[in-house]
DNA sequence: AACCTTTACTTGTTTTTTGCAAGTAAAAAC
DNA sequence: GTTTTTACTTGCAAAAAACAAGTAAAGGTT
C-alpha cells in the first residue's frame, strides 16, 4: 500500500497518512479506548469490515504509527500499541473531541465531562499521552 | 449527498463530516489561506477535480461550514467564507498543522515559524478565528 | 487424539467514491 | 458580437470501501 503525498502543506501531509474513513478511528481505539487487539477494533460500533481493519493496521505499522507485539501469553494473539508518532495525535484528537461533542446534538460527551477537558486540556493530553508511553514502555520486553 | 453518522462517538461524528480527501483541504484554504472563491480552490497545489470541489461546496454549504455569497462586484463570482462551524474547527487544524510539520521531513513549514507556533498556539488560534469572525461580519451584508 | 473455538486474517464480488476529460451556460470584457 | 472568465455538469474509467464467505493455525475441551 503506497500513500501518495499530494504535498507538503502539514495539513494536507497529515491527511494524506491518516485522512480516510477508519485509520483515525482504529487510533481513536487504542489512544483514549484501551483497546489494542484485531477482535477489540472490530467489536467498536462503527463496524469495520475485517478486510479493511486488516490492511489499516498493516499500514499504520508499516508508516510507525503502530508497534505490534504478540501477547506473550497467548501466541496467536497480537497487541497493537501506539507508537510516539501515534501519541504525539493526542493533542489533534482532543480538539476533534471538543468540536465534535460541541456540534453534535447527540453527542456522547456528557456536558460536565466536555467543560472539565476544555478548562484542563493541557492536562488531558498530557496525562492521556504519559498513560500511551508508559504503556509502551512496559511492553518494550515482549517480541515481534 | 446524505453524510452517514457511524456513531455519536465525537471523532468519528467528526470524521464522518470531514473525514474524506478534501473537505479539510477547502477549510485549509479558507481559514489559513485567504483563498474564498472556486477557482482559487481549483488553484491550490493539491490539484482537486472539478466536480469533486462543486459537490463538496455543496455540502459544506447544506450543513453551514460556508456561507456563499456573491461578489457585490462581479456577479457571475461567489465567494466562500467560514462559518462559526467551521471556525471552531481551527484549534484541530492548528494542530494538525504542528503534527504534519513535525513529522514530514520535506514540510514547507520553516522550523522558526514552527516553533513560534508551538510556544504561542493559543494566540495563533485566537487571531487566526478572529481573522475569520471579522471577514464574516464585513461581509455579512451582502445577499446570498 | 479428535473436535470445537478463538484469533487473525484472505479472497471474490458488489457498491460507492474519486478522478479525468469534456462540455455547458451565463456574465463580463474587449 | 466575439472572446474570456467563472462556475459549474455530464459521462465514463479507475480506485477504494463494503459485504459475504472462507482459510489456517493455536488453544481449549472431551
């Protein structure tokens, strides 16, 4: 899977890697949703159809933003942690959460929740980013 | 052009609106770039189709991203400008901007400028969207 | 040891979206 | 009155996504 650049304007740069209908969302999973396995990203209600999780994850590992470790007690199962390249969307990410809970009429931000992250978003992010690296960390071990 | 909604989960209500090859692309050009009118959207780098750009003026007109209104000067001309919808949507953008800049090698953004923009992102956004407010309301006589 | 389940995919086909080339139509300029 | 500008539309080809089904290996169950 080759992604084309069609510049190098950093907004366009980043759609480019990341501006199609599901790699965000797979991101959104494993960044603010602990999950970090295939079965977890296709339980999320948005239903991904398998083929297509299958060649996003490929190329999120393949582009850094993912690591993929196996779980070393299951061997037929794989964990998907999120590279620095992926943490460092988390201050990105927060804003789409702000603007999407503020004009979605039906969002599933409760209000207070939404109030508290806009005042102390510095700390959401920074404490959702030192959650993602230590993460990391802990699992640099394991193999693969 | 009816925009399905995947979930209430705010990325992914984000993403369903904006989520596509360009609808971001024309934000960029009119938030950041001072562009307004069709054929300065057909003029940037990226190189849109030109139905691709009619049928996503259309919609981001429909769900009031952009107010159209004519060229008081020249009837035949429309001009595009943001909306509070799509002004609010500068503090994601900012750090998509930031994000790409870090991470593409090759980014037309100057490292100073970079920086500059890290260490005082809050006034960037603040004087980018009050930029945009004031564009809107000069303009808000015009019919259309 | 044989069978069933879990896990992570792949394959083949249909549908939707995007891209490309060309054309239209009305206002404005010359 | 002819050409140019501006904002599109149309038709067809190519690419991406969605859907349904199947594969294959590891683990668990009897």
């Amino acid at each position: 899977m080759k992604t084309e650049i069609r510049s190098h304007c950093p907004i366009s740069y980043t759609l480019d890697l990341l501006g199609d209908k599901w790699s965000l969302l797979i991101l959104r999973d494993i960044l603010f949703k602990s999950k970090n396995s295939y079965q977890d990203f296709l339980d999320s209600e948005e239903r991904i159809a398998t083929n297509i999780l299958a060649s996003r994850l490929k190329k999120l590992v393949e582009q850094d933003f993912l690591i993929k470790k196996r779980n070393p007690n299951n061997k037929k199962q794989f964990f998907y942690f999120a590279a620095p390249k992926a943490i460092e969307l988390i201050p990105a990410l927060t804003e789409f959460i702000i603007w999407g809970a503020k004009f979605d009429q039906h969002t599933a931000v409760p209000k207070d929740f939404l109030l508290k992250m806009e005042t102390d978003k510095l700390q959401f992010v920074e404490h959702t980013q030192a959650q993602q690296k230590s993460l990391l960390n802990s699992n640099d071990s394991y193999s693969d």
